[in-house]
C-alpha cells in the first residue's frame, strides 16, 4: 500500500473532519468517525494530530484562512473593473462574491459555526481572537480597495466599517446556513452593500467641504483692513 505524506494526510483529515461536523455536528464528531470518513486508521490519525482538539483547532484554521484568500479573490474583482464604478455597486459584487462561496460550500461554514460555539465553551479564547483578526483585517482590506476604486472616502473610521461588515456577512451567513434561501441571501447582500455605501461620500465633497472652512488666501489677508488709497 502507498504511504501517503503527513501533509496529504493532514489535508484529508480536515476535510474529513469539515464533513463529518457539518452531517453530525461536534457530537458526531469523534477521532473514530472522523479516522473513517477519512478512510484511515485511528492511528494515522492521532499520528498526525495529536488530540482531537488540536485536529478541531487545524479545521477552524482552515476555514478562516479561506474565507480570507476568498477576501482577497474579491479585491482582484475589484481590479478588473476598469471603468469607474460606484461605491454601492462594488460593493454589492463583493458581497455577491462571498454568497457565491456560502452556496457552493455550505459545509466549511456550518462546521465553522458549530466549531466557534465549542471553541468559546472550551474556552479556545486566543483561537477566536485570532479567527476575529483575520476576519477584520480582510474586511477593512476590502472595504478600503473598495472606496479607493469608488474614488470616495468612509465618513467613519475604517475599522468601525470593518466591524458592521462581518456582522452582515454573519447575519446572512447563519440566515442562509437555517433556511437555505439563495434568493433571500441576495437581496440582503445587495441591501447590505447599499446600506455600508451610504457611510462614504465622494472625495470631492469631503475635499469641498474642508475648504470651506480653509483660512483665507495671504492675498485675501493682506487686502483685509486697507484702506482706500
């Protein structure tokens, strides 16, 4: 029989594992039915993860770091459009984007989900601190490739946008995840996307508006309280 590489073997694993929680959730989800589902022995299981916790914290690693190269599929989106394109539109292909990978891959954010409710009972604090991190920064990438395409500027701090963000894509996420509802998920990514827009204005305005409270010209300085000649 072929000896498969750890790192191949990692690799099925995980999947694996992403199936078997996905079908049965944490409960389901032994070093036994996992080793099976992979088509492996338990031993070459625990040979490469040494707990079942450490195999559960490689499987939300995972699955972050994917939603985060997803994240960065989309500003490479963003790239292609040549002509200008507004703010609103931009964002509602990001967001189009990222349903797109909801629907065509439902079992890595069912796991996800059910492995971020046993993560913060087991208190894997620093696990979802990290898995956080990964999620804002992408978005706060995201969102400022967005405006910079958009030639206009967030009229809030960029990571306070970040956060609204990934509490849409978690509401759209769980609601789509309970009711399997593309149509639904949809219309709420292109409402979402409309809504974020409206906290950006156009460069031009913000520019406009700085200049009217400008000081005066040193021409205008210099003419003011001369009297006649």
């Amino acid at each position: 029989m072929k000896r498969i590489p750890p790192a191949q073997r990692r690799e099925a694993l995980i999947a694996a594992a992403i199936r078997v929680i996905a079908a049965d959730g944490m409960a389901g989800a032994t070093t036994r039915a996992v080793a099976a589902e992979a088509g492996m022995s338990l031993a070459s299981l625990h040979y490469v993860f040494g707990s079942r916790d450490a195999l559960l914290e490689a499987v939300i690693e995972q699955v972050v770091d994917a939603e985060a190269r997803a994240a960065e599929d989309v500003l490479t989106v963003f790239d292609s459009h040549g002509a200008p394109i507004s703010l609103d539109a931009l964002l509602a292909t990001g967001l189009g984007h990222f349903i797109d990978g909801l629907v065509t891959s439902p079992d890595d954010e069912l796991a996800l989900a059910e492995l971020t409710i046993h993560a913060r009972r087991a208190g894997m604090t620093e696990l979802l601190d990290q898995q956080r991190r990964i999620y804002l920064d992408a978005a706060g990438r995201t969102l400022a490739q967005a405006a910079t395409h958009a030639g206009a500027e967030w009229t809030v701090p960029l990571p306070e946008v970040a956060k609204l963000l990934t509490t849409q894509l978690d509401g759209i996420t769980y609601s789509w995840l309970a009711h399997r509802d593309e149509a639904s998920a949809r219309s709420s990514g292109r409402f979402s996307a409309h809504w974020l827009a409206a906290l950006a204005v156009p460069k031009t305005t913000v520019k406009s508006s700085e200049s009217v409270g400008a000081s005066p010209s040193a021409d205008a300085r210099n003419n003011e309280g001369a009297g006649p000649c």
